[in-house]
C-alpha cells in the first residue's frame, strides 16, 4: 500500500456551489477554481452545462470555463445533462478535457432529478456519449443513488450494474458511483465494489461518497478494502443534492486527502493549500464550512 496513488476529482465547483442559496459572484467562483487547480489535484470538475432556470448557480458555465486558468496538468471535467447540454459546452472545446454524464439508479429520483425514466435517460445518454467521443472527450458515466434512494429505499445492485453496462457499451471509460444521499454503509460499499469490478473489468470504477449521515470516509476505507483508487470530493464538505432538500455534504476533500496521506496513500495534493482554498471558500460565503480538517487542522505527529 505505501506509496500507492489514490486519483481524486475535485467537484466543488460544480457539485458543491449548486447547492449554495445565494448566487456566488463569477470572479469569486474563478479566484476559488484557480485556487483549487494549483493544489496538485489531477481532476476538476469546473462546471455544467444545465439549464439556468434549472440550477441558477450555474448559468455562469460559459464564462467560469472562459475565465478561469487551469494548469495544463489538470484535466478540466464538465457535467452535461443532455444532448443540448453537450452542444452548449462544445463552443468552449479547447477549455475541457473530459465530460460527467448523469442519470440515477431509482426512477422515482430519476423523474424528479431530470423529469425521464431510466430508459429515457440512457437512450439520451448513448447519443451524448458517442458525440463526445467523437469530438475526442473522456466520458464518465454517473450513477446517482447507487447505493440507496430515499423515495425507493434499497436499489437493487443488479439494476446498478446493468445500467452501468449500458454506459460502458456506450463508449463511457469510466462509472461513478454516487451514494446521493448519504445511504451508504462500509459492508454494502465493500461488496458493491467487488461486485462491480468482476462485472466491469477494464473500466475506471469511481466512488462519490456524501457525509450525510457521517460515514462517508468510512465507506471511502470501505472501498479502498475493495480495490477503488479514484474518488470525488467536495473541498470544505460542500455540495449536497438538489433532491430531495436536505441532502447535504459531499465528502470533504481535505479530509479525505488528509486520511489517505496518513494511511500511506499518495494523491500529489498539497493538503495546506487545499485548506486555504476551502478557506476562501469560508469567507466567499460568509459562513464557516463543516469540513473536519478545516476546523481540526492536520495532523502532526512530530515530536518536541
């Protein structure tokens, strides 16, 4: 284990700001994305391409993803809804590198999340996947709600895993695995994961913990157990899901990086200034955020 890289996307500023109330200002959501992108984290994802009456906080997409200076180091990731979503993001071709597709597991959450079926969404997504691979972008796939829902209950993982093929087959070289809603345990995820990587061999399998209910870095640990190097976090515990309300708390990045450094893991993150970033963060919104490292500090173990 010492020494092994763990591959970490940074979503804040996508994931995080849309669940913010008041509309962060577009130069402070540059200064915090340049801040994010000179920490040493591989992936960032800067934005989607949503509709603006949808998720008002994003109706900045085009002039976030113009502005902002990202190291050429870092690949830049958007999230697109749809097809339109896709064509409104490809007149900024040369500022992103990879593209987020989306749809959940639960039709009840499905319908409230972007008003389609299952099916719908996976017809739509086909279409996305192979106009993004055409125009040479990575594509991950984003299963929503992978582990529970909180209209349905309990997802069966066969149902998981079959639209988790589709994608695949669709050309996506990668899954996400979202746990939407803070349901996830240690055991489930650990199972889930070995499942998945005998029924998707070859394919980059990421996990997008939330902390709702406090377990996101055990089930991070959890996954780790099963063989998962790629995670999404949000910096300062930002983020949530806009259904249903309440939803709150993506992993936050600094703690999970913070952990993975004490347990050997290597992620070629600068753990000070993601505190700072998450600092700024702070003082943007005029609130204190609620990730543990911000308020605890890293841990030293040195000796006087």
């Amino acid at each position: 284990m010492s020494g092994e890289r763990v591959l970490i996307r940074e979503v804040g500023p996508r994931d995080g700001f849309q669940n913010e109330p008041e509309v962060i200002a577009t130069p402070d959501k540059v200064r915090l994305i340049d801040m994010l992108a000179r920490t040493g984290v591989p992936r960032l994802e800067v934005t989607s391409f949503v509709r603006p009456d949808v998720i008002p906080q994003l109706a900045d997409a085009s002039e976030v993803l113009q502005a902002v200076d990202i190291p050429d180091s870092v690949s830049v990731t958007v999230l697109i809804p749809n097809e339109r979503g896709l064509e409104n993001a490809l007149a900024f071709r040369d500022r992103f590198d990879e593209v987020n597709l989306f749809l959940s597991a639960s039709e009840t959450h499905n319908r409230k999340n972007v008003n389609r079926s299952i099916e719908e969404s996976l017809t739509g997504l086909e279409r996305v996947i192979a106009r993004a691979r055409a125009e040479g972008l990575r594509c991950e796939g984003v299963i929503s709600v992978s582990f529970g829902c909180p209209y349905e209950g309990e997802v069966p993982r066969e149902r998981v895993l079959a639209i988790a093929e589709r994608l695949v087959a669709a050309g996506a070289e990668e899954i996400g695995f979202g746990d939407t809603t803070g349901m996830a345990n240690p055991r489930q995820v650990r199972e889930f994961f070995a499942a998945a990587a005998e029924r998707l061999p070859g394919v980059q399998l990421t996990a997008h913990f939330h902390n709702t209910r406090g377990q996101g870095l055990a089930n991070v640990v959890a996954a780790l157990d099963a063989g998962v190097r790629s995670f999404e976090s949000s910096f300062g515990e930002l983020g949530g899901c806009p259904v249903p309300k309440g939803a709150t708390g993506n992993i936050a990045s600094e703690d999970l990086v913070s952990m993975l450094h004490e347990m050997g893991y290597e992620t070629g993150i600068d753990l000070e200034r993601l505190l700072d970033a998450a600092r700024a963060a702070q003082d943007v919104l005029g609130r204190p955020l609620t990730g543990h490292v911000l308020k605890a500090g890293p841990v030293d173990w040195r000796r006087t």
